[in-house]
C-alpha cells in the first residue's frame, strides 16, 4: 500500500508540473498521448484507493462534483467596485486628487488591463486552494469552488514562498477562441449560442456539474493580492506593492497577464490607456478599459474609500467602437419554425478586429424602429462583444427622398404571406411543410443530439438526401435502403439557396440560420457560396457516401428506435415545444394517442405548458400530414408511449407537490423518483394535494397555501424513508 500512497504522490507532483508549464509558459514537456496516459492511471489508482487521493490532485480538474445549491459565502474583504469613466479629463482629475491627498509623499501607479469576465475571490491556506466565491453583491457572494477547481489557471497548490493565508482576486474570461468553439458545437446540438463571453463565462460557473464547466475551458486572470497588513509586512519589500504581489504570484504559480506597466505620472496613463484602446482587439481574450491603481499598498489606507469604492483606484472604459458603413441590402433568413429574421448586408467594414459586413436586424418591430431607407449609413457597434450590432441610422447621410425599407410580407423562399402571433416580436412563414428551410431545419433538428441523437445524418448528407429525392419528411429516413445511400452524393450538387449570414447573428434559437455555407472562422472575412464560385449557379462538392458511411447511417437510424418517447416527441419539433415542455407533456399524458386526444384544455392543464403551446400541440395532431408521420413513426419502430419505469407502489397514487432545492435529488429527479414509486407529481397545491415535498428554498406562497389547506408535509429525509428499501 506504501507504494500505491507514493505512486499517487509521484503522478500528482508530474501532472502538476506539465500542467504548469502548458497553462503558465506555454511549454510542453511531454506529448498528449503521455499527460493523458499519466491521468488516467493516477484517476484508476484513487478510484481503487481513494484513501490516498490529495485533496489538490489535478484530477479535481476534471470535474465530476454536482452542487445543487451554491452556498452563500460572506467576504473577508469586501469586494468593492470601482469608480470607472468614460473621460480622459476624469482621469486627470483622479490622478491631480491623488497627488493632493498624499502630499509630496512619493509614489507611483500600475495601469492594467481591465477584464471583461466574472470577478471571483480564492482564498488559499497552508498553499492550498479551499474556497472560491463570486463578487456577489461585494457583500456575500456564492461558493463556486468545484467549478473553480477545474480552470486550469487556477492553481490548486502553491509553489516555492508564499504566505499562509490569503485571498487572490481575479476574473474568470472566456478566451475567444474557445467561446467560439463552444458556440458551434451549441449550434451543432441545436442549442441557442450565448451572446458574448462574458455571460458565458458567468453562466459557466455556476452549472451544476462541475464535469461540465471543466469543458468550457475557462480562463483565470488575477489582478489582486488581499492580505491582513501584517502578513504583508512580513512579506517584505515584495508584498508592499502591488506590482510586486503580482510578481510574487506568478512565482507562486499564478497566471499573471503580462499586460501590465508601472507609472509613474499622468502621461504614462494616458499613453498606456491609447495604446490598448487601439490594441485590444488583438488579444485572445476581452477587455472593456483599463484599471489604474496606486502602486504603494500602504497609501491605500491612507487615501481611503468612498461608500462604494476605494480613492486609491479608477478604471477607464473604453467606449463601444462604432462605425458608419452603408445599407447595401436587406435579406431574409427562414429557421426550422419558420420565423423570418431580416439581415442587414452592408459595405464591408473593419470594426473591432474583423470585417464585419453583415448582422441581424432581429424582426420587423425592430425594423421599424430604425425607420430604413435605402442607401442608409447605419450605425455599427462592436463593444466588448464578438457580435456586430446595429445600434442606429446616421441621419445626416440620408438621401432626401430615398425610399423606405419595409418589412417582407412573404416569405423569402416559398412566396407565402407572413403572420404574426399575437404578443410575439418574430413573423413567421406558416407554410411549414412546403417551405424548403423549414423542411431542411426539422431533418436536422430531428437528428439532433437532444433528440433522436442519430449523428452518422449531418446537415450535409441530409440535403443529399433531400436533393435526391429520398427524404422530405421525418418518416423518410425509416424507409432508405443501403442501395440507396451507397454512391450518392458523388456529384456536384446544385444549392437551391443560400442565405450567407453569420451562425452567431442570431435572435434566437428559433430563427436558426439553415444556410449550407457556414464560415469555419467567426472572427475571419468570409465570402458567400457565390463569390467563391465566379458568379452563376453556386454549386459545392460533397463527399459520396460509400458503403461503410451508409452501414453507419443505417445502424444509427436503428438505435435511434431505442429512443425514449420524450425525445420522440421533442424530435418532432412541434412549435414552442422544447426539451423540458417534451418531457412533461409526455409523463403526463403517457402515450402519443393520448396526447393526439387532448384538446386546449387538457394541453394548458400541464404544468409550465401554457396556451400559446397548448393550441401549437393541438394544431400539430390536427394537422392529417402530420399524423401519417406519426403513424409511420410508429410502424418504423419508434417508441410512442412512456417506459414503464415503476420500481414499486409504495406512494400509492398520492398526488404530491414538490418545492425547493433538494440534497440528494435535482427537482425533476426527484418528480420521476415519485413516479416511479407510484405516486403522482404536480404542480400546483389545491385540496386534492396528499403531501407538499419541501426542500431548501420552498416557494413561500405554495407553504402559505399548503399550510391553510392543512396538507401533510413532508422532508426530503421523511420522503426517503418513504421509499426506503424499495429501490433494492
């Protein structure tokens, strides 16, 4: 056992150094056959022996923890904001009051490059990290420590001098590179792309499953030491600067930014401050100013805080760059529910990095806000986001008299009137299955991961076979034949459209672009199917499917029947039904003869189903085409009904509501434990309720409720000893 504790021991400290010297200096010391080799068996030796495993192993990085509920964490500091402006003049004045203030007294400033990324706080003890917790409200703040533990810039033990207890403060940014990664493969599973990193960042920390934010491949910047004077003091000289904490820091294992420069009046700032004005486009991560601090952290005391900020600090905020570039056109873009988004083609223009020459103009109310002419300038604005957006009309470059841009009144591709839902932004084409990206967008969202999962059918093959004549519908795929597949594709294939607008120039999920090109590259120029092509017919070369490819096809259409009958149904793509709405409809009503059946009523009846879905699922069965492709559905295989799942009877059709946040259960797990033990889970309270199942966090006005009614209540302890033995 002695030598499993050392081998453990030994695989840590190595894992450690690789990833140290990857993550910290760019260097690889060994090929990453060898690191992963070296991590699986440091992973299978704690999985046999987990009494051996160190609480800063490197395998923490890879995830795996699940926090159901973030504590709340008070700080040890505060976590104050800073003061910020947009004024080269209040910058001055900030540094003309600092100079006052400390009276002849010398010193100096560091100027740094302000992140745009979430602020967290790790506290490290003994060299060890132990805890992690966002800014908050500056106040208290959330533990995100299992997230945190899988940011490979987050060292998880110190190395060489160091103090002994400590908090370092830092932004988590999502690198650009690998937030426009994720962002395809979001697209590629048919999920909506976040919006910038920033959000994605924040919405990363604060995913359950740990396992999940180690994907994300987040990045930590640090920018501040906080310690008790004491221990500063004790530090020495390199502690009573803030330059010099950072120094320390990378010794410690830290990755510091480079990005940051000693001043020592106002001419530095301001040269500093132009210099990344200009130069922040280049850099694999975003940055929204710059943050100048008082260098001396013993005059930080001295100079003091206002009720929200220190006096000893300023940050200057770079405006959103803005450019006026002219409307050339404006273009449709059909998604598979058929919602029309307009897009506005523009003369290319540089902006914030790359060539921007196209972004959405989201739908018709927006449209018309701007007012449109032909030959507008607009206004184009690319602040701290990757996407483009157009934020108004230069007036003054109107041409007097020039016609005004109205809306589509038919749809882009098959001609058809328009409508529009009462309450809804977004026009949409209600020639659902004649309209060709319509047709194209529900093969792929039927094919999708989160529905039928069937991954050998990509949106490539899918338009052979449409082109081919051997799919138009769903029901299609369960008839091909392998004689069929074989060879096709192997010529040049004519694309009847294509509508070339950036995949993150999006509204929302609906409005999913279905155009065939797709650049490989979001920040680079990227030319339509047409340019590449000299002008006539765009035409593109796919690779034949040979008969290995159609084997694959033909084998993962036959696992897909093994589908449960939630994800048949999502598969579907019933307009507003989403994974979650899919799911309950189809526990609550079984069957899909059963949910056929159902009118408005008993749609709206289903907990978070409300009227605008209930009347789009009643629409759908009533709709005989629709039908045919359920019933051939059906005979292909597919599954129809609710898996029997019933582990016992001990709940005995007790209608039970559940509220609040559970230890041991996520909220639908624990709907489908009762379910499971013959009980019935609902939504809402009412006298027929037999227990109301609280957790943390319980909804105030359901307990009101439940209490006046006097139902039964029931703990997540006392519901599992309810269960108790039945799960053997």
């Amino acid at each position: 056992m002695k030598d499993v504790e050392s081998r453990i021991a030994e695989l840590t400290e190595l894992i450690d150094r690789y990833n140290y010297e990857y993550y910290m200096n760019d260097t690889s010391l060994v090929s990453d056959f060898e690191f992963d080799a070296l991590l699986r068996e440091l992973m299978e030796l704690e999985r046999q022996y987990p009494q051996y495993a160190l609480p800063t192993s490197p395998t923490r990085r890879v995830g795996g923890e699940v926090n159901k509920s973030f504590q709340q964490v008070t700080h040890r500091f505060p976590m104050l904001s800073l003061g910020n402006t947009y004024s080269i003049e209040e910058i001055e004045e900030f540094e003309a009051r600092t100079r006052k203030l400390l009276d002849g007294v010398p010193f100096s400033y560091t100027c740094e490059l302000k992140y745009d990324g979430v602020a967290i706080g790790l506290t490290y003890k003994n060299g060890e990290l132990v805890q992690a917790v966002t800014r908050g409200n500056g106040t208290v703040g959330d533990d995100i420590t299992d997230n945190a533990r899988t940011i490979p810039t987050i060292p998880l033990k110190l190395r060489g001098d160091y103090p002994d207890d400590f908090e370092a403060r830092g932004e988590v940014v999502f690198p650009f590179e690998a937030f426009e990664a994720m962002n395809r493969q979001r697209e590629n599973d048919g999920d909506e792309p976040f919006a910038n990193p920033r959000n994605a960042a924040s919405g990363s920390l604060k995913l359950q499953n740990s396992a999940e934010c180690a994907k994300r491949k987040l990045m930590f910047c640090m920018y501040f030491m906080m310690m008790d004077d004491e221990k500063a003091a004790d530090g020495g000289r390199r502690f009573t600067t803030h330059f010099g904490r950072l120094e320390a820091a990378k010794e410690m294992g830290f990755k510091v930014q480079p990005y940051i420069k000693e001043c020592n009046d106002i001419n530095d700032i301001k040269f500093f401050i132009d210099f990344w004005d200009k130069e922040r486009w280049n850099l694999p991560f975003g940055i929204d100013g710059v943050v100048i601090k008082v260098n001396q952290t013993e005059l930080w005391g001295r100079l003091g805080l206002t009720a929200k900020s220190p006096r000893w600090a300023i940050a200057y905020k770079f405006k959103a760059e803005r450019v006026s570039t002219p409307l050339e056109s404006v273009t449709y873009q059909v998604g598979r529910t058929g919602v029309v988004t307009p897009v506005a083609n523009m003369r290319p223009v540089w902006l914030g990095g790359t060539t921007v020459r196209r972004a959405t103009l989201c739908n018709a109310d927006y449209m018309g806000k701007l007012d449109l002419h032909e030959g507008d300038y607009l206004l184009v604005e690319k602040g701290g986001e990757i996407i483009p957006k157009i934020v108004g009309v230069d007036m003054e470059q109107r041409q007097a008299g020039a016609p005004k841009i109205g809306y589509t009144e038919v749809c882009p591709v098959c001609g058809t009137k328009l409508v529009r839902a009462d309450g809804e932004a977004g026009c949409y084409c209600p020639n659902q299955d004649g309209c060709l990206p319509q047709q194209l967008g529900r093969l792929e969202h039927f094919v999708g991961r989160k529905a039928m999962n069937i991954d050998s059918l990509g949106s490539e093959r899918l338009r052979m076979l449409y082109d081919a004549g051997l799919v138009r519908n769903v029901a299609d795929l369960y008839s091909l034949r392998k004689e069929q597949l074989v060879g096709l594709g192997s010529r040049e294939e004519e694309t009847l459209f294509s509508i070339n607008v950036d995949p993150l120039d999006l509204c929302d999920e609906a409005s999913s672009n279905l155009q065939i090109f797709k650049p490989s590259n979001l920040q680079s120029e990227s030319k339509s199917v047409s340019e590449a092509n000299d002008g006539g017919s765009p035409t593109k070369k796919s690779a034949s499917i040979q008969e290995k490819g159609a084997e694959n096809i033909l084998k993962a259409l036959e696992e897909s029947k093994k589908v449960p009958f939630e994800r048949v149904l999502f598969a579907l793509g019933i307009r507003y039904v989403g994974e979650v709405g899919a799911k309950k409809l189809a526990r609550y009503f079984g069957d899909i003869d059963a949910l056929k059946a159902a009118n408005v009523m008993e749609l709206a009846m289903v907990e978070d189903v409300g009227e605008v879905t209930a009347v789009a699922v009643h629409d759908y069965f009533a709709n005989a085409e629709h039908l045919a492709i359920v019933e051939r559905l059906r005979k292909a295989g597919l599954q129809m009904r609710m898996a029997d799942t019933r582990i016992s009877n001990v709940l005995n059709g007790a209608t039970i509501v559940v509220s609040g946040v559970f230890e041991n259960f996520s909220r639908e797990e624990i709907k489908a434990s009762i379910e499971q033990h013959g009980g019935k889970a609902t939504g809402s309270i009412s006298s027929k309720t037999d227990y109301f199942l609280t957790g943390e966090k319980v909804g105030p006005e359901k307990l009101k409720k439940a209490q006046a009614l006097g139902i039964q209540m029931l703990t997540e302890t006392e519901y599992l000893e309810m269960i108790k033995g039945q799960d053997e």
